[in-house]
C-alpha cells in the first residue's frame, strides 16, 4: 500500500502478531482496532501531532479487556500484571534553520499501577533526562505529570484471569495477542511510533520483553517510524525495528517490512510483526504468525480494518 505526500497524514495501528482471536472476540477485537484508527485520524485530520495520534489509538486498545496492553494485560505466574511501553518521535526539518532535531524516546518497564502505560513513557520522554524508568521509579513520574495511579487489582481483567487460571491448570486455549502499537506521519513531516504490552503469558516476574527497548519494539528517525509484537527475544536480538528503518532509504517500505520479518524468521526462530510508515508517507506490514490484525488510515482511501500480510516461511530473505 502506497500513499503519496499530498495524501499525508498517515496512520497504522496493530493489535499483536499470534495465534487467531477466539471466535466470540473478533467482532469485539475489530471494534475497537477501529476505534483506535479513528481516535488517531481525528487528531490528524486536524493536524495535529503524529505522536498525539499513536497515543490516542494505543490508548483506545490499552482500555479495551481484548488487547493485551494496558487493561487486559496477561498476567505473570504470581498472578500480577506487569507491563511495558514506549514512544518514539522524529521531528521534522525546522524550515528555517533547515535542520532536523535528534530522535527522542523514552519508555517504561514494569508497571502495575498505569492503566494507560503508554502515556507514562510519554512523561518519561517529556520531563526527564532518561530513556527508560522501571516500576516505582517510573510510577513517580506519573504524580509528577499529573497522571493517574490505580491500584494493581483493577489492572487484571476478566479475560486475563480466566487465561491465567487456565494456563495454570493447563485447561482450554491460553494463547493471546502480544503488544499493541501505532506508527504515524502528520502534515508536517513528523514521524511517530508507539507500542505498549503485558508481555508474554506466564512470564517470570521481572521479565521486560522488547516493547520499550528502542531499536527493538520501537524506534524512529528521519527515515520513518515503527513498531514490533511478537516474541520478545526474538525481535530484541534482531533489533527489528531500527533494522527495518534503516533499510528504508533503500526499499520500499513494503519490502522491508516483508525482508525484515524473513530475516528474523531464519536467524532467530520467532514469531514476530511490524509495521512501518516512512519520510515520504509509504508504509508496510508482515509477520510470521498465525494473525495479525492491523488498521489504517490515509486521508485518500479514509480508515480500513484487516489482517496484515503474512510472510511465506519458505521465502527467501533478500
């Protein structure tokens, strides 16, 4: 899918790479990834900020119990919730000075009192010196920016209780979508990427996943912009996102979208997707799992729900 720079701005959103939804959740699942474009495009349409668009949307699927973000999050084998999120934006070059100013991030790691973990690394990046905060320290900073805690309790949805109790009883399906996440480029020329998890199902507490790793489940910079779900290991290994980006000069996003996950696929044996937006609006998808649902929006062809190509195992990597 190509859209020209006259048809900016230009926003994806993803609801994970991995096993299919259940049956009763797709119409649900759907909904809410629809959501989550519109809130986006709204902010856009207006012409506002491309990291205030990859909120809005990762915000819309972290409230919603289907998602494996924010509430909903799966649970560790304690029962807890711990979750991780980052941000990434790449401004574009200053007319007048005709620079560009440098990358910024930040991103947070082992939260259990945010329902919404992606606005906390927001803060990160906005009021500190940091790239990365974990648990209380992080959750200081969220007093500090005027952010809301909540107790850890209300984090666990019913949905994650139930695939906690099933997978410790080793009764019914336990797989679940990994990480949310949302790429943008705005009117201007700015480039975005959000993505925010509960990590994988029964994790060792402590475990921090690629999510909030810039490079890895995120990353940004004047070529384009994107966002990683899938297995944690895998995509930190490969440093997935800032590989597909700095391929971006020299393919189409499309093709690097569909290199980058073949690649993994051969050196790391994980199941992973991405999705990437660059500098010139042209954005592409793939992954290796069994689903991945994704949503987009470009002022041309309006907002559209559907699952994301799906790279042939047996291909070859370029």
């Amino acid at each position: 899918m190509v859209a020209r720079r006259e048809k900016l701005p230009i926003l994806i959103v993803h609801g994970g790479a991995g096993g299919r939804a259940a049956p009763d959740d797709r119409a649900g699942r759907r909904r809410a990834m629809l959501a989550a474009i519109a809130a986006g495009a709204r902010l856009l349409r207006d012409g506002a900020h491309a990291l205030d668009a990859v909120i809005a949307a990762v915000t819309t699927l972290e409230d919603d119990p289907l998602f494996n973000a924010g509430y909903g999050s799966c649970l560790t084998i304690d029962g807890h919730v711990e979750m991780d999120a980052g941000v990434a934006v790449a401004e574009s070059a200053n007319h007048e000075s005709r620079s560009r100013a440098a990358p910024r991030s930040g991103g947070v790691v082992l939260i259990s009192r945010m329902r919404n973990p992606i606005l906390l690394a927001r803060a990160v990046m906005e009021r500190t010196p940091h790239l990365l905060l974990g648990g209380a320290g992080a959750e200081r900073i969220a007093r500090s920016a005027g952010l809301r805690l909540c107790s850890r309790a209300s984090l666990i949805a019913p949905q994650a209780l139930a695939r906690w109790r099933a997978r410790r009883h080793q009764a019914g399906p336990t797989d679940s979508h990994g990480t949310v996440g949302a790429v943008a480029l705005d009117v201007s020329g700015n480039l975005a990427a959000a993505t925010s998890t509960g990590g994988v199902a029964g994790k060792v507490p402590g475990r921090i996943g690629d999510s909030a790793i810039l490079g890895a489940g995120l990353y940004a910079d004047r070529h384009g912009a994107a966002s990683a779900t899938g297995n944690g290991e895998s995509i930190l290994r490969a440093a997935l996102c800032r590989e597909a980006v700095a391929r971006l000069d020299r393919r189409s996003a499309a093709e690097v979208a569909a290199n980058v996950i073949s690649h993994m696929s051969r050196d790391c044996a994980g199941e992973a997707g991405i999705i990437l937006v660059d500098a010139r609006g042209r954005f592409g998808t793939a992954h290796n799992a069994a689903a991945m649902e994704i949503a987009t929006f470009d002022p041309a062809g309006g907002t559209h729900y559907l699952l994301a190509r799906r790279v042939d195992k047996s291909r070859r990597p370029a």
